[in-house]
C-alpha cells in the first residue's frame, strides 16, 4: 500500500449510528489521500462490526486501535491512534462530527511548519441528528443553510460557518474572538510535534483534555492557525453523562499546573516517566 500524505484520528465510544455517518463524511472527500484512525475507548463487539462493514463500502483504509473499557480513557486512546498513525501529519476529530466536502483539503493545504490548525463545527439538534442521511451526506445537505432552515434551524450568526466562503471566511477566521485552541472535534498538526510534548496527558478527563495539549504545543512554541470559518464539520447532538464536576475540576488544577511552569512535557503521556 502507498503510504498516505495525511492521517485521520477519529475518537469513538458505543456510537455507531453517529460514526456511520462520520465515516460517510469522510468516503465524500475531495483530498483523498488519507487514512482514518479509529480511536475506539471501549466500544462493544457493534462498533467493530461496524468499521469491518464500512472498511468494504469507503475507499480509503481504515485501522481500529481500541482498548479495554476503563471508564472515560480517551487520552488514553488518543496516544495509542497518534503512535499508530503512518504519516507525519495528523487530523484530529471526533466520531459525533460530520466532516464537509473539503475539510481534509483545507486543513492539508493550510498545513505549515512551526503551526497548528484550529477548525470550527455548526452543532446540530437531536432531531436534525437524526434524520440526516447517506444521501444527505453525498449531497452535502447537512452543510446547506437552506436545508438546515427547512427542518427547523433558525436565522443565527453562526450560520456564517456554513455559508461563508473564499474572502469572506479568511475575514470571519480573522475577526472572530475565539481563540485558536486546539479542539478535540477539529485541529490538525504535526505528528512530530505532539510526540515532542508527550501527547495528551492521560490524567485528563472530560473538559479540556484537548486545549491543554494545545497548550502544551504553544509552550513548545508552536503558534496556531485560526481556520473556525473554513474547516468545517456540523456536530451531531449526543448526551454527555461522562462529564462531573469533578473531572472539570482535576484538569482545571492540570491545566492551572501547566501555565504556571510553561512546560510543554507531560510525564503522564506517551512516554511513562
């Protein structure tokens, strides 16, 4: 097999339904030299069916890492699928969020030494969720502001993430107030460099897991590249019952932690010390 330019981490957990049409997203591409890493915390024997099946239906390679439940672990997994990534380059996302036509196109053609990518996403409601479909999907219907209006979405701002093009989305990534972090959902950089920090932080729960690994990448020096209006993927509505008061707090202090002493190596990563 031909190595692939670039490789695609996809984290899951018992959401088939929702990582079927991911991985649809994705058969869509118009870049398509790229592998997807399946990122499986835990799933049951339905989520490997799944990938099996959909391995024979897409046309690009699909490799599953998954590891033994243990409660939420996606650090974890997120180490695992980075070592075993092919390429020197990474996407990261999530099994919940649908990917546009063009979004390994964007974020490979934005790529640049010394930078991370940070992407944006257009949540959805549990109703619309639902219903999208493969055909939905091929024809980029989920992405249309008119289709999205005819089944319910009201007039909102954030609907420039969809419709926004060419200049106009250049304007909106640079104006817009949100940081450039790294987001779990979408951002992409070099395998290199999330090797030089370690990886994620495996103490980290639910709540930020992502952005102190971005955070980790800024104190190696890395800078960041604001892509909120032209990396796009819509986010399918899901419950949250992992997320405690509890876990926010322990990465807070983490994060807090790493501030404070600017490091950029994680000694509860990749690599055990």
């Amino acid at each position: 097999m031909i190595k692939p330019k670039i490789s695609i981490i996809v984290s899951t957990y018992n959401s088939e339904d929702w990582l079927r049409k991911v991985l649809w997203g994705f058969n869509c591409q118009t870049f398509k030299d790229f592998e997807v890493v399946i990122a499986d915390d835990g799933s049951g024997p339905k989520t490997k069916e799944l990938i099996e099946q959909m391995g024979k239906e897409v046309f690009y390679p699909i490799v599953h890492i998954w590891q033994e439940d243990d409660g939420f672990q996606k650090s974890r997994i997120l180490n695992k699928a980075v070592v075993a990534c092919i390429t020197e380059y990474i996407i990261m996302t999530d099994g919940d969020c649908i990917p546009r036509e063009d979004f390994v196109e964007v974020h490979y053609i934005n790529k640049a030494d010394g930078f991370f990518i940070s992407g944006g996403y257009y949540m959805l409601p549990m109703n619309i969720s639902k219903i999208i479909s493969k055909e939905d999907i091929d024809k980029q219907n989920c992405f249309n502001i008119h289709w999205l209006k005819s089944k319910g979405i009201s007039k909102t701002f954030k609907n420039n993430k969809l419709t926004a093009k060419g200049l106009v989305s250049k304007l909106f990534n640079k104006l817009t107030p949100t940081n450039a972090s790294w987001n779990g959902h979408n951002s992409s950089g070099w395998k290199e460099d999330i090797l030089e920090v370690n990886g994620f932080d495996e103490r980290m729960q639910y709540g930020g897991q992502d952005r102190e690994l971005g955070e980790r990448l800024f104190n190696l020096g890395m800078r960041s590249k604001q892509l909120r209006y032209s990396a796009v993927c819509v986010h399918l509505d899901h419950k949250r019952g992992y997320k405690t008061p509890e876990s926010i707090a322990k990465n807070v202090a983490i994060r807090k932690e790493i501030k404070k002493k600017r490091s950029h190596w994680t000694s509860y990563g990749i690599i055990k010390k």
